[in-house]
C-alpha cells in the first residue's frame, strides 16, 4: 500500500508540474526564444532550388503586443479574438541569405515577384487540417524590408479550427514557379505548449 501511495502522489506531483509549466508566464524574449529554438517543432526550413524557405509559428501574444504597443488602449477582447479566430505563422524567403529584393535577381523577374508577395501569396500558400480539409490563406501582411533584414517576409494567417490533430503548410514554388511544393507539418500539442506571455510586464 505505501508503495502504491508513493507512485500516486509522484504521479499527481508531476501532473501539476506539467500543468504549471504549460500555463507559465513570460517574457517577450523568452517567448520569442522558444518559438526560434528548433527542438519546439514550431520553425521549419526547406529549399527550392537555391531559395531558401522558412515557416515560423507567431504566438498570438506576440501580435497583441505589438497592437498594444501602437495603440496602448488595446483591450483584452481584441488578444482573446486572435486567439479564437486565427492561427498565424511568419514565411520567409531568401536567396544567398538575402532579401530575395536585394539578391542577385537574374533568374527571376522583380516586378513579377513583387506581384506575387503583395498580391497573389493565396496562389502560392495554403493549409491542409489533419491531412484531409485544405484552407486559404484568410488574411496576409507583406511588408517591404528595404534590405534591413535577410529574408523576403509575410505574415500569414489561417482560420482557426478549434479541434484538429495537425496543421500542414505547403507552398510552392513563388520565385521560380516550376520547381515542386514544400511541406512543412506542425502538431496541435506543440502548438498548445507554447507559453503564454507576461503581458501586465507590458501594460502602462
């Protein structure tokens, strides 16, 4: 019987512990931290032909904040709708580790790519729920970076479903155009650990 004690309470100990770490709170640096460490499954990278393309999972929170940091009267109801309505992941592209704008572009036309990235990107990127109900893209940011970072970027979002498995995102060739789909495949469970942020650090 005391054996069998000891396994239950090391069993419900470790239970809150779980519990804890999943509802813990913090920082915006770790948080960005956690989502970038690769072992989290929330950043994916592959490649088409010299393009290198990467996924990267954007926390709701990190959105709130940066709507609370421009308008400091943002409401908890607008972080709740994000959370509710969409699922956002941050696409980024680069040639020679460059800004695909900045790179060497005789392989390709700029103004053509600059068409793609401001208004055809739902051509070219779409989610598949649990390997059977394929999505568009509900909504999209591409904002130019004038060469201050080292990738093409865009936010992408995606209509949330509130009960799935998986979420993969594929997208095909936006530069070329001809050279094949990537696949990147993301968990509902890794999805669900990320921490969530400190946000009252940040509040006036």
């Amino acid at each position: 019987m005391e054996i069998k004690s000891r396994v239950l309470l090391y069993f419900f100990m470790g239970l809150i512990f779980n519990l804890m770490s999943c509802n813990r709170l913090v920082t915006k640096e770790q948080l960005v931290g956690f989502v970038n460490n690769e072992d989290n499954n929330l950043k994916f990278n592959g490649r088409i032909r010299d393009v290198k393309y990467q996924v990267l999972f954007k926390p709701h929170d990190l959105i709130y904040l940066n709507e609370m940091e421009k308008d400091k009267l943002a409401s908890s109801n607008a972080r709740k709708s994000h959370e509710d309505e969409f699922i956002y992941f941050i696409l980024q592209a680069s040639k020679n580790d460059k800004d695909l704008f900045y790179s060497s572009n005789e392989d390709y036309d700029y103004n053509e790519l600059l068409t793609k990235f401001s208004f055809q990107l739902k051509e070219y990127v779409y989610g598949v729920y649990d390997n059977t109900d394929t999505v568009s893209i509900a909504e999209y940011a591409f904002t130019r970076n004038y060469a201050t970072t080292n990738a093409t970027s865009a936010m992408v979002a995606f209509r949330k479903r509130k009960d799935y498995r998986t979420f993969n995102i594929l997208v095909k060739d936006i530069v070329y155009g001809a050279y094949g789909v990537l696949e990147f495949k993301y968990d509902s469970e890794d999805i669900n650990k990320v921490p969530k942020l400190n946000i009252d650090k940040y509040a006036i």
